[in-house]
C-alpha cells in the first residue's frame, strides 16, 4: 500500500506537472521584455507592453494645454516568427515593428518600417526614465 501511495504522490507532484501549470511565455516576449515600456521620440506618447498580449498607449497632453487630459487607450500585440516582426493593434488598428536591441547598446527601439526604410515618428524607443530608475537603486561609491 506504501508503494502504491508514493507512485501516486510522485506522479501528482512530478517536475512535469509542475512545469505544466506554469504559464509559458508567448513566442518574441523574451527578446520584447526589454523594450515593453516606451516612449514616442517626441516624448508625448508612451507604449506599455504586457507579457498578457496587452499594449497600453498614454497620450500626454502638451504642457501648455490645461483643460486637455491624459488619454489611455488599450490594444494587444503579437509576434509573428517567421518575419521576426511585432504586430500592435490599437482601436482597431494595426503597426508592424521590428524589434532593434543588441547587447551592446543601452535600450531598444520598436522600428516602424523596416531597419532601411524606418519611420522614427512612429517608432518607440526605451524610456531613459527607466534607465535612470534603475540607476538610483545602485549604491553610490565614493572614491
């Protein structure tokens, strides 16, 4: 009967099951991570990306216009392997961007277009907020 008892734990508390009610990423989320929170280059927009597929777009007011409010508009992305490209889709419609990160560069871009042709106006880039975020967590060393 022990026997029994620890085939059937062993089997309910495998590795397998465990894995298996983790949630996977989706497919580019991995490489997006680093790029889920951007800004427009003229930094009255920003683009929140959600491991869930969700995308948020905040559209700040120019500082001069007071009765004029934030607008938050939701939408999802997607990513398509095999042309290595992210899909956006808010209020029906839909962006394609490619995704320019390497390691040796300080944040990451979500082109527009394509690396050759790119619409930078349209393009999201990391926000430098983040980065300096970041940066004030680290202790500062004195010489």
């Amino acid at each position: 009967m022990a026997v029994a008892g620890f085939f059937v734990y062993r089997s309910y508390f495998s590795a397998d099951s465990v894995q298996n009610n983790t949630h996977p990423q989706p497919p580019g989320w991995s490489d997006l991570i680093s790029c889920s929170s951007t800004v427009s280059i003229d930094g009255a927009r920003s683009l929140d990306l959600g491991v869930d597929h969700s995308a948020n777009v905040t559209e700040f007011p120019p500082e001069q216009s007071k009765d004029v409010k934030v607008k938050r508009t939701s939408g999802t992305w997607s990513y398509d392997e095999t042309a290595k490209q992210y899909s956006i889709t808010i209020t029906g419609e839909t962006a394609n961007y490619l995704l320019l990160s390497q390691d040796s560069m300080e944040g990451c871009i979500l082109v527009k277009g394509s690396f050759d042709n790119a619409n930078l106006r349209e393009s999201w880039f990391s926000s430098r907020e983040d980065d300096a975020q970041d940066d004030s967590d680290e202790p500062e060393h004195e010489p």
